[in-house]
C-alpha cells in the first residue's frame, strides 16, 4: 500500500522530507523506518529524502515495509469483527479480556488473537492498538494495520475530531438531562492502577447526556474530550453517581471540594442482583466517528449493547 502525491508548482523545490511531512503526514519516526528500507520512492526509484523535487514528480512512500521479528504470538482466541479493510480492524470487544499485552497479562490478549487472525490471511505485522478499553469494559476497540494509519487516527484524537462515545449504568438518578465533569485526574499516591481527582491532575474533560432514567439509577451517554486512564469511572465517583458493578471506584464519603459540594453522597438503593449480573462496571464503549485515513471518508462503527447491561436494565426499569 502506497501514499502518493504529485508534486505542484507550489512545492517545486521543496524537499522530499518536506513531501513526506507536510503532504502526506508521515511523522519523522515512520520516515525513518521507511528510508532505512528503500521505501521513499521519487518517481519509482529510491531517493534521498533532503533531494530536490520538480513539478510533476511522483513522491511515494511504500508502507509495506518488513516488521518481521516485532509481531505478537498468535493466538487462536475468537473476535468479533465490526468492520475490518486493508488499513484497519474494529472489534466489539468483550469484557474479560485485556487489550494489549502486559507484565500480568502477558498472553490471552485481544492483540494476541488479532495477530492470529492477520497470519491466517498472511498478514505478518505489528498489532497496533488505536482504542484501548479496560479489562471489563466492553465494545468498540480499533487496531490499525500499518504504522500510518495508527498515526493518523490518533492524531485525530489530539485535535479533537475522532469521536468516542460510551453508555453507562450509573447509580441513583441524575438530575440534569446534559452536563460537563471538568475534573483534573492524576495517579492515586501508592497505586499503580487507580486514578483519583486531583488538582495537579492532567486535564479531563467527559460530556454526558441522559439517556433514560430508571428505578434508582440512570442510562447515559458519555463523550470524551480527553482519553486519561479511567476517566469516565473516576469521573462518574466524582459527581456521586458510580458506575454500577465498579469495585474500583465505588461510592466514597469523601467531600468533593473541587466540584463545591461538601454534602455526604447517597448509596446505591438498585437490587443487589444487578452487579452480580454485571461482574464488572457497567460500561460499553458504542460509537466512534472518524475519518478513515485513506479514502479520506468519515466512518461510523457501533457496536450493540451487551446482554450483560441489557439484562440489568430489564431490572432497572421495573
């Protein structure tokens, strides 16, 4: 797969770095992988990236590069696929699985069993990771096939024009249909893993919107304008409406100074039965919006609720 341009009378004598950069967006990271192997192309022939261009020239860069000795072991694990082409592949992930790879969990990931599906097709290639979930966070997860497509889209998160929605299950009943939680989220002192709000925390910003209010708890639809670890659990805490069936982030009597509310927060009055259905928070990543890197076309994914979250809102709505 290629990215071409030709050149124009505006980037006459400009150079090929400069193509490559500003062009057809490939960071100064992926083109240096990309001349260390021949793949910068003038014309159909390898080039210099500080040569010269003329009008009319050809530039290419080639993203079939080799990435043997970089990949996953292959594992034979079953996924579902919402939508998968040459550039990318989206998966509704279910909860219990970890995404990528860690010092835990170094094997029986979702990457693991991409990996696999990839040699199946004879595709040997780094599993790149676009959207990562939680553990038990089910839903939309997105792996790019080649190192572009995987800059791309996060580039697009950066600028805010990749859009992420999630619903939750969250406890008692929210009392505005629509709002903000700008609330900065740092590392819990002694925690590896937990997350807590905290003034010196990086910026978070999470939208939500009512969906449907039920028996003691509430349906919503959350957006995320930044991406921070846990963030829509540790800002669900935050406001006193805890996603149901999270045991990280549960109910806290701790007054929330940052949000000027200094009263106790009230507990969950939902049927126990409901996060024994669950095993996990009630949270499922839905919808992503993007545009698709190569045919330059907005995508829509979605991926349906799952019957876990279904079933307690079937309780929930008695």
């Amino acid at each position: 797969m290629n990215l071409k341009y030709t050149v124009d009378k505006e980037t006459t004598g400009k150079t090929v770095k400069y193509i490559l950069k500003k062009q057809l967006n490939l960071s100064e990271r992926l083109i240096k992988k990309l001349k260390h192997q021949g793949k910068i192309l003038c014309n159909g022939h390898p080039v210099y990236v500080n040569a010269l261009v003329c009008e009319n020239d050809i530039i290419e860069a080639d993203l079939d590069f080799d990435e043997s000795g970089i990949f996953l072991e292959p594992e034979d694990i079953p996924i579902d696929i919402i939508y998968e082409d040459e550039f990318l592949i989206a998966l509704n992930k279910q909860p219990g699985i970890v995404v990528h790879p860690t010092c835990s969990h170094p094997s029986g990931t979702l990457a693991n069993a991409v990996s696999f599906h990839l040699q199946k097709k004879g595709i040997v290639k780094k599993v790149r990771p676009v959207i990562r979930l939680d553990r038990d966070t089910s839903g939309i997860i997105i792996f790019a096939k080649n190192p572009y497509t995987q800059e791309i889209l996060i580039q697009q998160m950066n600028d805010k024009t990749f859009l992420k929605e999630y619903i939750g299950i969250v406890h008692n009943v929210l009392e505005n249909d629509n709002g903000t939680i700008d609330l900065p989220i740092a590392r819990k002192p002694g925690s590896i893993m937990l997350r807590h709000i905290s003034p010196d925390g990086d910026n978070a910003v999470t939208h939500y919107t009512v969906l449907e209010r039920l028996n003691n708890a509430t349906l919503v639809k959350f957006r995320l304008e930044t991406g921070r670890t846990h963030q829509i659990r540790v800002h669900c805490q935050a406001i006193g409406h805890p996603l149901v069936g999270d045991t990280l982030y549960p109910f806290t009597d701790t007054p929330y100074s940052l949000l000027g509310n200094k009263s106790r927060i009230p507990q969950s009055n939902i049927p126990p039965v409901t996060c024994e259905i669950l095993g996990r928070q009630a949270l499922h990543s839905q919808r992503a919006v993007f545009v698709h890197p190569f045919t330059k076309k907005t995508l829509e994914i979605t991926a349906p609720i799952p019957d876990d979250m279904k079933s307690v809102l079937e309780i929930l709505r008695k």
